[in-house]
C-alpha cells in the first residue's frame, strides 16, 4: 500500500473517531461540547478534502495492487457521509428542540383585551 494510502487511511480513521464523538456529544444533547468540536471537525475536512485529491489521482493510475484498497478507502467514505448526515439531523432536531422552549408572549384573555379598549 502506498504512503498516500496509509495517510488517507489514518485520517479516515480519525474522522470516523469525530464523528462518533460528534454524534454522541448530540445524543446527549451536550450543545456546548458541540461546538468545540466544530473547529476540529471543520480542519480534519480540509485534511481529508486534500487526502480525497490524492485517492483520486492513484485511482487515476489504476495500479492494480491498489484497486481493492482503494475501493475499501471509498466504502469508509459513504459510511462517514451516512454517519455525518444522521449527525445533521440530530443537530436540527436539537436546534429545533430548543426553539419549542422559548418563551412566547403571555397570552392575553379577551376579557382584559375588552378592559383595556375601554379604558383608553
């Protein structure tokens, strides 16, 4: 396996590793451990973005020692997008949790409505 491989190997590994961690964190509804992992999660994507170009090129070359490694590289990455899309949505559940909890206005009877009509 080539060094590009490993590497790619390694950051999909720790990718998997955050989005666990993210979806736990989410489960538990810890919103504010969420958003320190945002940033670690949001410079691991960059490492991987780049790590993607790299398997694009082998894949390119069509080594053939490299075909079934490649293809196990790229069922980790539909199973890392599966995983970030149920992290998604737990995310706007959550979000969406949160915005029945706020407060409305007090709702007002008709009877004081009809006093304060009168009165002005």
């Amino acid at each position: 396996m080539t060094e590009v491989l490993k590497s790619f190997e390694q950051t999909l590994a720790r990718a998997r590793e955050m989005f666990l961690e993210e979806n736990m964190i989410l489960k538990l509804g810890k919103t504010h451990e969420h958003a320190a992992l945002v940033a670690r999660k949001e410079s691991l994507l960059k490492e991987l973005a780049g790590g993607l170009e790299g398997l694009k090129h082998l894949r390119e070359q069509k080594i053939p020692g490299n075909k079934e490694t490649i293809r196990r590289l790229q069922d980790g990455i539909m199973k890392l997008l599966m995983l970030d899309k149920e992290n998604e949505q737990l995310l706007l559940k959550s979000s969406m949790g949160s915005m029945n909890n706020i407060s409305t206005a007090p709702q007002v009877s008709t009877a004081t409505l009809e006093k304060l009509y009168k009165a002005l």
